[in-house]
C-alpha cells in the first residue's frame, strides 16, 4: 500500500524541518556565568564570549549588559547565554562603573575598572591569552564564575 503521504511534499518538507530542529537543539548548550565581586550599583557588568583567538577581547561573539544594581546581596550577577554550540570558549567580565560601554583605563594604560576572565586568565600584567581564559563548553551545557578585580 502506498503511503498516503508520499504525494504531499509540503508533509514530508515540515516532517523533515521539524526533524532537523528537534536535532539542532540538541546540539544547544546553555552557559551560565556568574559574575563575582560587583562592590556597588554603579554603571552595568559588560559579560563578552569569546569563541576564538583571533576575536578575543576585540569582537565578543556574544555579549550582554546588565545593570550593576541587579547584583544580589552577595555582590553577584547571573548571566545566561542560551543555544551555543558545544566547544571552546573565553568569557571575559567588566564592571563597567562610567557607563561608557568599554574597560575605562588611566593614563599608563593599567584598567581603572573591575575586570575578570575566565579559566586561568588573570594574569598580574597586560591581558590573558585566548587559551589562558578557554574552556570546553559540553553539549549539556556548564557553569562557570568570574570574579572581577
């Protein structure tokens, strides 16, 4: 007996897209980043996620601003990123206290903002390398935190 369905190619072409999707989102991992150490409301937490070296800290894959006055009584922020794909990631923590959208630095150069990585990526002088602040992201997802300094 033929199948009924064999005739109607929109069937089979939602069948197959609603395969795909429920396949896809498999493949979707959740990161959640707690952010630690935020002393007052002031200015928002800048989080930035990096997924190679070429990128980081000059273009976050994804990115996200919450207001420092969202900290909890413990002088943390919970950031989720939902949906990545499984691999290797930077993650990078600003409080950014101005406001201006960036790392505000004095005269030298040295940050003058709170500012954190992930991994081993705090290094005492200049910025970590990419593969100092990575870490594996499975595909069921991972939490990590940051402390800003």
């Amino acid at each position: 007996m033929p199948n009924p369905a064999s005739g109607l190619p929109g069937v089979r072409f939602a069948a197959t897209v609603f395969a795909l999707a429920g396949a896809c989102s498999a493949l979707a991992a959740d990161l959640t980043v707690t952010v630690e150490n935020i002393k007052d409301d002031s200015g928002q937490v800048l989080v930035g996620v990096f997924d190679s070296p070429s990128g980081f800290l000059k273009e976050a894959r994804f990115g996200k601003r919450i207001p420092a006055s969202g900290r909890d009584a413990g002088g943390r922020i919970i950031v989720n990123f939902a949906g990545l794909q499984e691999g290797t990631y930077a993650v990078s923590a600003i409080h950014d206290k101005d406001g201006n959208q960036k790392l505000t630095m004095n005269l030298i150069g040295v940050p003058s903002e709170p500012l954190g990585f992930s991994g081993k990526g705090n290094p005492t002088f200049g910025p970590p390398a990419f593969n100092d602040a990575a870490f594996l992201l499975p595909a069921n997802g991972a939490e990590i935190s940051i402390s800003v300094k």
